[in-house]
C-alpha cells in the first residue's frame, strides 16, 4: 500500500507489566556531633562538632527508552543513602547524591495510602521529587549561646520521608482503537502500521496494549491498539480496568466496528455497548472525538448492517467503511484521522499537588495521645521527628527533649491523661518511662 506505512514501530512483548507498587525512602540525615577543641595551650577550647549531611533524595525521572514497568516488579523496595555524620573541628558531613528511578513516559504515580498525585511524567527527561531525604542533624557547636557556653548536646539525622507509591503506566498515544473482541482492531493497527500483534479468530486475542506509529507523506501519530473492552468493562470484567486507562491520554478515539453481525448483534448496539462503558468510567473520556472504522466490509453480509448503521447513527459519527484484512478503504480513514489530530490539542497531564514535606501541623496535630494497656503512645508527624533527632547520650540531649516536649504541651497533656509515676511513654521506637 503506498501512501503510508510502519516506520519505528513500538510495540510490546508478552511480558507488559503497566502496573506496580514500590516501597521508597529517602535517605536520612547525617547525625550532628558533640566534640570540643583539644590542642595544648588551649585549655578552654571550646565547642566545634560539625552538622550531619542531608540523606538523599528519590527522584522519578521519565525515559522514553523504557516500555514497562517489569523492572519493579522484582524489586520492590528502594531506600536512598544517609548523609555522612558530622566530625570534630567543624567539619560538616556530606550531602547524600539522590536516587534516581527510571519510569516509562506516561507513568503515573501516585501515594498508595492517601491517593495524592506524586508525578505524571509524559516527557521525556521530566523528573518529579517523590521521597524527601532528611535534614542532616546540628553539631553541638550549634548549640552554644550566652549560658552555655560548652554545650554537649546534638541531633540526629532527620529520617527520610517514606511511602507506598502505585505506579501506572498509560501509553501516550494520539489515536485510540476500542471496539468488542474480534472487531478487528489489531488487524487495522497492523495494517497501517509495523506493530505485530497476535491475531486470531477467539475473544481477548489481544491481552496487551500495543502501540503503532503511522506515517503519512506530511507527518506521523502514535495509534494504540487497546484491548479488554466488554459490557461491564468500567466495573473491571474482561480487563477493563487493566487497559481503559490507556486511553485517557489519546486525542481521538477509533470504533472499530464488526459489521458481518457474527456475534449475533447489530453494530450499532455493539457502539452504544461501549460508548456506555466509556462513559461510565470517565466522561471525559467519552467526550473525546469518535470516527467510526465499519470493518469487515468485504463480507458479502456487511452491506446489511452498514446500511442500518447509517441510519441509527445518522450524522452523529463520520463512518468509514473499509476492511483492514485486505487493505480496501483504509487509506481514506487513516488521512481523516491525520488532518483532525492537527487541530486537537494534546490531553493536559495531571497536575501533582503542591508537596508538603515535614512541614509543621496545626497546633492540636502536634501530637495525639492514644493509651493501650501497656503504655501511652504518641503519635503525629512532629513529636515523631523530634524523638528520632533526640540526642539522649549526655545529660544536655535528655534535657534539651524534655524542654521540646515541655514547650509543645506534651507534659500537660500526658498528666491530664492519668500518667503516673513508672508508666511507658512510647514514641516512635523511642521508650521512656514517666517520672514526677
């Protein structure tokens, strides 16, 4: 066929993973120290324990070189490095370097636990902070001040930010082909383009999404050939919900109609069939631009139900009539497509919410006190960050995490609870035991 062609087809393999789930943590701080200056003559040196380093952070960059996710589905855990840990004479440990993780153009992740947004990474190079390295803890000669004058107390490292993150891919395409099983759909995308996908006569032939670049004398698109479509598919029945996701990113939709009547139903019931499915599970994406591919017309029965087709649909659908077995009438369909992708825009990529990481909670979050039957456990974001940065191996380190708590009205609140004197405090993996 001249006119158009495959030219760099992409396509994928048996072994499609478009869905995965990691564990990530950013690295954490580098502990401060406590040290003091120590050279002859200088009896009264003074404080110079350094800061710790920042840990790392994890970064997601987008790489087009990349077509799934199976990487993540044999490692399942990253953990950036910590920062180094401060030294004496004021030497400051160093900053950890930032893991970088890989992702397919067209990944979207997202917080396992919450739902928020983390990253929609539809470019390539685009890169999204998704885990937070933390802070690198002060030194005791942070500490001095006008009544201390040789404090012998630090902070640890602040710990990483960590989380769940769901990752899942959605195949950047220009042109969607949704349709019944058996319509024809993989036939069409092989048709007009160099992607190969498995073809036969039996339902779900097709249980991975292939993409296909076709290429006319004046430009090209991307056309995705998207299976798994049934009634029921926006409740999940035959994979809908594995694969209705990739087409929320395409431009414009291609029905690809059966128009012999083998399954026993007239093609426009087959169209309203899916419609409703697509509307169900996104309207948007049932607003999107339709043309109608009539496949199959090559068999002597289909001159029947295209006419019927013409008069259920009317004006509401531009129908091509073709047969992507033999090649007959695609040419027309695959122009069409082409001059109507010049003037649709690009589908918006989500946009992530503003990233709050350990930023400081209202005053009632500060803390929550819940009591089991063997201690009282504090939790909240803050008295737990505190509590991992404590330093309690010198007197000054207990006493600057008593002044914490004190200032932050844990004391108070503990004693309104009915603390007494030998209960446990648990905050975090930090055990205390309240005294009067």
């Amino acid at each position: 066929m001249t006119g158009f062609y495959g030219c760099g087809s992409r396509y994928f393999e048996i072994m499609f993973y478009d869905q995965a789930k990691i564990y990530i943590r950013g690295g954490d701080g580098g502990s401060g120290v406590v040290s003091f200056r120590r050279e002859k003559y200088v009896p009264l040196g003074g404080p110079n324990g350094g800061d710790g380093g920042n840990g790392g952070d994890i970064l997601l960059t987008a790489d087009e070189g990349l077509r799934t996710l199976a990487d993540f589905r044999y490692r399942r855990h990253y953990r950036a490095d910590r920062g180094e840990h401060g030294q004496g004479k004021d030497r400051r440990g160093k900053n950890a370097l930032p893991l970088t993780l890989r992702l397919p153009v067209g990944t979207v992740a997202r917080d396992e636990e919450t739902g928020e947004l983390i990253a929609d990474l539809t470019g390539h190079g685009q890169t999204a902070l998704a885990a937070r390295g933390g802070r690198g803890g002060r030194g005791n000669a942070r500490f001095i001040s006008n009544k201390n004058k040789a404090p012998t107390t630090a902070e640890r490292g602040e710990p990483g930010q960590e989380r769940w993150l769901r990752l899942e891919l959605k195949l950047l395409a220009d042109v969607g082909l949704v349709g019944l099983p058996n319509a024809g759909k993989s036939t069409l995308i092989a048709r007009v383009s160099g992607a190969r996908p498995k073809i036969a006569d039996y339902p779900f032939t097709t249980l991975t999404p292939h993409l296909g670049v076709v290429q006319t004398e004046e430009d090209s698109f991307v056309m995705a050939d998207i299976p798994g479509l049934i009634e029921g598919a926006h409740k999940g029945a035959g994979l809908g919900h594995e694969f209705l996701r990739h087409i929320e990113r395409t431009r414009l939709l291609v029905h690809v109609l059966d128009m012999t009547g083998a399954d026993g139903r007239e093609p426009a019931d087959n169209l309203r069939v899916i419609n409703e499915e697509l509307r169900l599970y996104s309207p948007a994406l049932a607003a999107r631009p339709m043309l109608i591919a009539a496949n199959k017309t090559d068999v002597s029965e289909a001159a029947e139900h295209l006419g019927r087709l013409r008069r259920e649909v009317g004006g509401a659908y531009e129908i091509f009539p073709l047969s992507a077995a033999t090649g007959e009438g695609v040419r027309p369909l695959i122009y069409r497509l082409s001059a109507l992708l010049a003037s649709l825009t690009a589908a918006e990529p989500e946009a992530a919410a503003t990233e709050h990481y350990f930023s400081p909670a209202a005053p009632e979050d500060r803390f929550v006190i819940t009591r089991t039957e063997e201690a009282f456990v504090l939790s909240g974001a803050e008295i737990e960050r505190h509590a991992a940065m404590a330093w309690l191996e010198t007197d000054g380190g207990v006493q600057r995490f008593q002044n914490i708590m004190k200032m932050m009205g844990v004391d108070e609140a503990l004693i309104a609870a009915g603390i007494a004197a030998g209960d446990q405090v648990l905050i975090g993996k930090l055990r205390l035991e309240w005294a009067d």
